[in-house]
C-alpha cells in the first residue's frame, strides 16, 4: 500500500515541490528560524530564545535552550563543555552547544548557540545570555 502511485504524485512532482520550496526559503531562511523560535518562546513555557541580528539584517548571534536542558543545567551543571568547532557550510556559522555529564556519565546537551564570528564579543554575547537562560545560575570555580 505503500508508495508514489498511491498518493497521486510522481517522484517528480516531489522534486519539483522540493525546488520550489527551496526557492521560497533561499532569502528568508534566517527570518523563518528566528520566527520559529520566537513563537516557540512565546507558545512553550520555559523555552529560552535570543538572537542578534547586523545592521545589514543578517543574522550574526542565535541562542536557546529548551525546559528539558534548562532543568538538566540545574541538576548537573557542575561542569559545562562549550565547543565551538562545529562549522556550518553554506551560512559559515558556528554551531556551538553546552554540554554536560548526567549521573550515567551519557553526555546531555544544555543550550545551544550559534555564532557568525568566533571573537570577544560573541563569546561575551553568548556565555551572558546563556547565564541569563539558566536563570543566572554562575558555576563556582
């Protein structure tokens, strides 16, 4: 029961469904992240959403955390990894997730940013507004 002809629809038409849609997206891919995370920040309790944009309108800074990390960082945010070597190829941004260990020694993520440029200032923007998203709980050192 299951395929293309059962649905009315050729792998072609999919194709060019596909195309089009990436037409659509190609200048308003930046806007329609920041839109979809902004509406998950005013819809789910406790999600957690920044962003920064240039005077060009690009998006330079994003950050958010859901509850599930947000609570994790409570409870095993003793030591956080931040690691920022994970490049992105076609918007030449950095993704750079905080980690952590949970009592299974299993890695859990707490929040996740990325970054346009890796420099003083984005890594100041980030670690600040990821303070801000766990309600400003500082590690001791």
């Amino acid at each position: 029961m299951n395929g293309f002809e059962n649905i009315g629809a050729s792998l072609n038409n999919f194709q060019k469904f596909l195309r089009d849609v990436k037409c659509f997206i190609h200048e308003r891919d930046g806007q329609l992240f920041v839109d979809h995370f902004k509406e998950m920040s005013e819809t789910r309790k406790g999600f957690y959403f920044n962003y920064n944009i240039d005077n060009g309108g690009s998006l330079r800074r994003a950050i958010w955390a859901d509850t599930t990390a947000r609570e994790n960082y409570m409870i095993f945010g003793d030591a956080v990894s931040f690691d920022p070597t994970y490049s992105t190829n076609k918007y030449s941004m950095v993704f750079t997730p905080f980690t952590g260990i949970d009592h299974h020694k299993r890695s859990t993520m707490f929040c996740w940013a990325l970054i346009a440029r890796e420099d003083y200032e984005s890594f100041n923007w980030v670690f600040s507004r990821f303070l801000h998203a766990m309600g400003g709980r500082n590690l001791s050192i």
